[in-house]
C-alpha cells in the first residue's frame, strides 16, 4: 500500500497575509527622503515635459505664422510678376490686332527687346487659329505648336480669353518655365500670342525671406493646378488629390501641415488667395528645421537633467543607507537602553529586597531593642531609596520629595502619636549617590527629636522643610518645639558622627543650634543634581 500524504498544517486564522511583503514595515526618515527625492524629480521633468510641449505648441505655431507670412510675401511679389506678364499680353495683343500674319523679323525683334526690360525676362510667340507657329513668331522656349496643349482648347472654344497655363518645360533647356496666353481678334479668332517666363525668377523671391533648408515657394491656379514652384520641380504638381484641399478652396488664407508627395518632406504650409488673378500663393517651411532648434535645446537640456537627476536619486539612496543604518543603531541602542533599565530596575529591587532581608535578620539578633529599632530604621531609609529609583526608572536623578514623605511617614508611625509632622519639601533633583545620605540624615534628626526632644511626654511638633536656596543649592531643616539640647554636649550615639559622615558625602555643611522657641534646629545645605556640582562619593566611616 502507498504511503498516506502527510496532512497539511491549516493556516493560522489570526494571521493575515498580503500581497505587499512590506505592508507592515515602518515609515522611516530614508523613505521620506527616498520619497521626497524622487517627487522632486518626477516634479522636475513634468515640467520640464510641460515646457517641451508649450514649447512644441509654440513652435509650431510659430512655423505656421512664418510660413502664412512666406505666402503672403510671394502673392505680393507674384501680383507684380504675373500681372506685369499679363500686361504685356494686352499689349502685344493691341500691336498684333491687325493682321499678325504678315509680322516681320524687326517688329519681332523689337517686341522681344521690350520684354526683356521686364524684370523676369522671358519671350513669346505667335500662333495662328490652328496652334502652329507663325514666320518671324517664334521662341526658342516655346513649342512651334501649341495644338496639343491644354490651354490652346481652352482659349480655341472661347472658354477664356487669356490663361495662366499650368507649369510647362523650355522646349531648348527644358527648364521650368510659367507659360501665359491670350487669344488674338476679339469675337474673330485671329490666333494667339504666348508669353514664356522662367519659373527660375521665383529665386529671388525665395532667397529674399532667408527662409530655412526644405521651404518651399509656389503658385498656384485656382483649380489645384501649380504653375511654379522654387525649388524647381520638372514634373506637374495638382493639390486637388491632397486632404488639405478642401481647407485650401474654401479659405482665403491659411496654414496647415502636409507630406509633400513629390520629395516626402513634412511642411508647415501657408496659402493666401489672389482673386484678381486667379492664382494662389504658398509658402512652407520643413518641420524638421522649425523643430530642429528645439530639438537641440531638449537634448542639451537632457544631457543637464540625466545626470543631476540620477546623481539626487543616487545621493538619496546613499542618504537613506546611511538614515537606515542609523536608524539601525539607535534600534540596537535603545533595545539595549531598554534591557539595562530593567537590569536596573531588578538590581534595586533586589537591593532593597535583600534589604529587608537583613532587616529581618537583624531582627532576630539576641541584642538590645533599641539598637534593633535604630538599625532596621537606617535599614529601611536605604531600602525605601532603591524601591523609589525602580520604582520611578531615573537612575541618574531623584526627585526626593516623595521619598522623603515616605521615610517620614515611616519614622512617625513607629512613635509618639501625640507628636505631629509638618511637611513643607519642595520636589528637588539629587544625584542618585546622594539620595541614599540624604534620607539617613532625615532618618538620624528625625528619629533623634522623637525620642528625645519630647521625652517628658508633652505634646508636639517636628517640622520639616526642603527648599531651593537663593545659591542654587538645597537646604533641609528640621525644627521640633520640644525640650531643645546643647549642640556642644558630648553624645554617646553614633548619630552625631553618622550625621556628620553622611553630609561630608553629600558634600555640604551641617549644623546643629538652638531654635528660637526653646526646641531644636538642625540645617543642612548641600548641592542639587547637575555636571558641575554632583558629589565626589566618600565613603562611610
């Protein structure tokens, strides 16, 4: 038989499970810094990204307006071009009205002299009704027949009376040349004078606006047709397939962006309607060169970001390496703080436990009772210090008011009741090394001023006051206003020299004199707890 599977333990419904395996881990002063660190860089490249995309928006915006600018400059100078072009159409028309079949060599010459003068330059022909050139009418850059063009059929059905023909070819250079025509004869078609001008002249207009690396200048019919473009394009261009047509034919101006299918460069492109004339005028500029000044700035800016975001970032880890182990150290500081205060605590607790055990002891001693009384009160005064240290956990200083209450308490409830105790103690430090000679000296007078200063049975008071001297230094006196003695009278006792012992331990000063009642007073002053007045430890004789 096959072995049983082993049972599977149940899971511990008290414990919850998640799926963050520090879900329970404590916020610490490195992961503020971490957090603070990576927010201020995430801070800073949103905005940088934000300035990167105003700045997109700007700059194209800007392109735009360069490029609408570029156009409206080329209709201004192309109204000039092209309508001085027509111009000469109407007039060549009005000299060659009258039977331009018999038009000779000298009145040709002289008619291509006075176009020359225009600033574009350019030549013309004459045609006759069938399109074939006539003697003397010829030019080089034009066809010697014009039947075959789509302007000729135009101008031969009377559709109009002069055009502007799409973009044509030099028939000598086969450069690109704006080729303009007009029918001759008024309501009798008596042929047609052709007019040839170089698309080359557009350079200038070009060159004139500085504009950047991939711009281009044209003109255009109003039917989509490019008559000319700078820089020179040999093949026709029709605008009336493009998605930007519709924007173009029902706008007097504007701008826009394209792909030009002819050289696949991207343009910010700005057309201006010319009605007049019937054309109209583009300006672009390439988006790469709007960009490229921005573009430049991005990546020098980035190349500042990169490392000064990674070097914080990194400064941060290294920052919250050293906070964690710091934090760390100051765990294993206070863990062992912790576990020394309670050694503390059960070494003076044990103290006044084996205190009590000694007091017990001496209880069962065959010696006189009085000594027995005199030493378990000692006994007790050392045994109530340690139990007020445990029990407050200051083991530097002690506030010995409570302390004092409780030593008092103590030495009244083993006499006299008919004697009374005024209480008058101010809650005042003292090193822990002199709480212990403190609360014998108060055991000593205490105790002597019952038994002594009341031994004829009267009633009376023992008053104890504990106050902070204008020195800075403490101050105990005990008053009784009983029979009263001669400090100079020699004792018997160990009371006077243990009084004395005990207040060069504390390091003060101690007298015993007369009060002004008859009784007692005892003074000591010694200093309070600080570095620079704490006791030196002397020894009990």
């Amino acid at each position: 038989m096959s072995a049983a599977a082993p049972e599977m333990a149940a899971p511990d419904p008290g414990k919850t499970r998640t799926w963050w395996p520090y879900a329970h881990r404590r916020w610490e002063a490195a992961d503020t810094v971490i957090a603070v660190v990576s927010t201020l860089i995430i801070v800073i490249f949103a905005v940088f990204f934000f300035l990167c995309w105003q700045g997109f928006g700007t700059t194209l915006e800007a392109a735009k307006k360069r490029a609408q600018v570029s156009a409206d400059i080329v209709a201004t100078q192309s109204s000039w071009l092209l309508g001085s072009g027509l111009t000469s159409l109407r007039l060549l028309e009005s000299k060659l009205a009258f039977e331009p079949a018999i038009l000779d060599a000298g009145e040709k010459a002289e008619l291509d002299g006075a176009l020359k003068a225009l600033p574009s330059g350019g030549s013309f022909a004459i045609y006759d009704p069938g399109g074939a050139v006539l003697p003397n009418g010829g030019a080089p850059a034009l066809p010697p027949s014009i039947a075959d063009k789509p302007y000729f059929a135009a101008l031969q059905s009377g559709a109009a009376v002069e055009i502007i023909a799409r973009q044509d070819l030099d028939s000598a250079t086969g450069a690109p040349i704006i080729v303009m025509a007009r029918r001759l004869g008024g309501d009798v078609n008596a042929g047609y004078v052709v007019l040839a001008m170089p698309v080359q002249a557009l350079e200038a207009f070009f060159n004139a606006q500085a504009l950047t690396e991939g711009s281009v200048i044209s003109i255009g019919r109003e039917d989509g047709i490019i008559v000319a473009r700078y820089p020179l394009a040999t093949e026709p261009i029709d605008l009336t397939a493009s998605a930007s047509w519709e924007l173009i034919s029902s706008n007097p101006s504007g701008a826009y962006e394209a792909r030009s299918a002819l050289d696949g460069v991207t343009r910010l492109i700005g057309f201006r309607h010319v009605p007049e004339l019937g054309i109209i005028t583009f300006g672009s500029v390439s988006k790469d060169a709007a960009f490229a000044g921005l573009w430049s700035a991005i990546v020098i800016i980035l190349w500042l970001l990169v490392p000064i975001a990674l070097a914080l970032f990194g400064g941060s880890l290294w920052t919250a390496h050293l906070l964690r182990r710091s934090a760390q150290q100051q765990r294993t500081l206070s863990a062992a703080v912790a576990h020394n205060d309670v050694l503390f605590r059960e070494i003076h607790h044990r103290v006044k436990n084996n205190l009590q055990s000694v007091s017990s002891l001496l209880q069962m001693q065959p010696i006189p009772r009085e000594i027995k009384a005199n030493m378990g009160q000692r006994i007790a005064a050392m045994s109530a210090v340690h139990e007020h240290i445990y029990r407050s956990g200051n083991f530097e200083t002690v506030h010995v008011k409570d302390y004092l209450q409780t030593l008092i308490a103590s030495i009244r409830a083993g006499h006299d009741p008919h004697v009374s105790v005024a209480e008058d103690l101010d809650d005042l430090p003292v090193d822990r090394e002199a709480a212990t000679p403190l609360g014998l000296i108060l055991n000593e007078v205490v105790s002597n001023a019952f038994k002594h200063a009341f031994a004829d049975g009267r009633e009376g008071m023992v008053a104890v006051r504990l106050t902070r001297t204008p020195e800075g230094r403490g101050q105990l006196t005990v008053e009784d206003n009983g029979l009263g003695f001669d400090p100079q009278t020699p004792t018997k006792g160990i009371g006077r020299r243990l009084i004395s012992a005990l207040t060069q331990q504390l390091g003060g000063e101690s007298r015993f004199e007369t009060a002004i009642d008859g009784g007692s007073l005892f003074t000591l002053t010694f200093p309070l707890a600080s570095p620079e007045t704490r006791p030196s430890a002397t020894p009990l004789p």
